[in-house]
C-alpha cells in the first residue's frame, strides 16, 4: 500500500535551497507531490502564502 502525500515548501529566502531540498525529497521520497511556492517571486505576504497553502491542503508544509 503505497501512502501519497502533499508537500509544499514555502521559500521566503532562497528559492535555490528549496529547490535543491524538493529534489532530495523527490529522489528519497518518490510517492509524494511536491509544490514550491516562491513568495519573493509572486509578492505574497504571509496571508497570501497562507490562502495558498490553504487551497492546496497539503499534509506537510516546510518554509526556508
């Protein structure tokens, strides 16, 4: 039985190190659905990451 989850990352610093942890997880971790949300690049606020955090209902969220 394989378990799927979403995972999205929120990077307010550094895009370069969520991507590389998104790859590490991808290559670890082959059964779950990994999105990056860059806040800098798409000017949100904290409110903003959070209503988009919100319409994806990911399982885990990790920020950088």
């Amino acid at each position: 039985m394989r378990v799927y989850t979403r995972v999205h990352l929120i990077n307010f610093a550094t895009l370069f190190f969520g991507k590389r942890l998104a790859a590490y997880m991808e290559e670890e971790l082959p059964d779950i659905e990994i999105g990056i949300l860059d806040c800098q690049a798409e000017r949100k606020d904290w409110k903003g990451a959070e209503e988009t955090i919100e319409s994806f209902s990911p399982s885990i969220v990790a920020t950088s």
